[in-house]
C-alpha cells in the first residue's frame, strides 16, 4: 500500500522523531528513508520539509535553540523572589540539566556535526545569533543589579560565563566529570567563580 504524503503537521512530526532517533542511536542512525518509515510516510514526503539530512540536523538544533530560549525565558519571567543572583544560579543548573537530557540535540546545537563539517542554514544561524542576543540582554541586566562586576564589558561577561557554563556541560556529557552526583557542586563553585565575591549570601 502506498504511504501518504500528508500526515497532520508532518514537518513537526518528522521534527520529533528525528529528535527521538538521535536520542536514541546517534546522528549516524539517523536517514531520511528511517526517518519516513519511522512516521509511517512515503519516502519522499520528508524531502518536501527538509532538502536533506544537513537541512533536518539543523532543524533540530533550531529547535534546540528555542527551548533553550524559552528556559532562559521562564525563568526571568518568574522570579519567585529570588535575588538575581540566585536566578543566574537556577539558570545554570537549568541549562546543564538541559544540555544532559538532550545532549544529541545539544551537541548539534554547539557541534562541529553542523557548525565545522556541515553546512548551517540562515535559519539556524539567526536562530543561534538571536539566542546569544537574549543571554547577552540578561547579563546587562544582571550587572546592573550589581552582581557582575562593572569594569568588565556585558558581552565579555556573557561570553565568559557562557565558555564556562558549556565547558561544564561538555565535560559532563563527554563523560570526563563521571561522578553526576559533583554537578551542582562544581555548578555553583564556577558561579562563585563568575560573580562577585559574596553576592549570593546576600
């Protein structure tokens, strides 16, 4: 019998199970034609969303890029009277849990797969630019509020305490920190690292 073309919202649906498949077996196990026999479509149907694998990784790290933005949103949004020192605090221990829950999403989001050996499309590239642009936004606020120091430039802070969040988060997911239970530790002693001195116990 012949697979259907149309599949409710197929270019999500293909989106998602391309998502479980890396999850599950890697970026080597992922292939157009599994992907479509995976939704229950024809072969050709995923090549009217996507014009190739390249294309849907970086669909996928585009995707990543939005929750990892929606994150960063929920938590600014809702404060829960936390200082904002203790908000950069639950943001780091956010996107680390992030980073290790969906760490082949993460890897195509920050990885040479896409960035050194693939080819980013204009859409995951100005999805990527507009993710930094809000981490960028919420260090200016955040030395304001006094909990950077003020004779360090915003985009060096961010970016600074951005190599240092990934590290941490490489070094995790690569399995070189095996020991899963140190995270909040070593998390928060880098937080100690990147503000000034002091400011959490205010």
């Amino acid at each position: 019998m012949k697979k259907p073309y149309h599949h409710g919202d197929l270019r999500e649906k293909l989106l998602a199970a391309a998502t479980q498949l890396i999850a599950s077996g890697g970026v080597e196990s992922l292939s157009i034609r599994k992907l479509a026999d995976q939704v229950g479509v024809s072969r050709t149907a995923p090549y009217h969303h996507f014009k190739d694998k390249n294309e849907l990784l970086c669909a996928i790290a585009e995707h990543g890029f939005q929750q990892q933005d929606q994150l960063l949103s929920d938590i600014v949004t809702n404060p829960d009277h936390l200082s904002p020192a203790q908000l950069f605090q639950r943001y780091m221990l956010t996107y680390i849990q992030f980073a290790h829950s969906e760490q082949e999403t993460y890897d195509l989001m920050y990885g040479r797969e896409i960035w050194k050996t693939g080819q980013p499309t204009v859409s995951l590239q100005q999805v990527s630019k507009h993710s930094f642009r809000l981490w960028l936004e919420w260090i200016e606020e955040l030395q304001q509020a006094d909990i950077f120091a003020s004779h360090d430039p915003a985009l060096r802070i961010a970016q600074s305490s951005w190599a240092s969040l990934h590290g941490l988060c490489r070094l995790f997911n690569d399995g070189i920190y095996v020991n899963r239970d140190d995270l909040e530790a070593i998390a928060c002693t880098t937080l100690n690292l990147l503000l000034k001195p002091g400011i959490l116990d205010e």
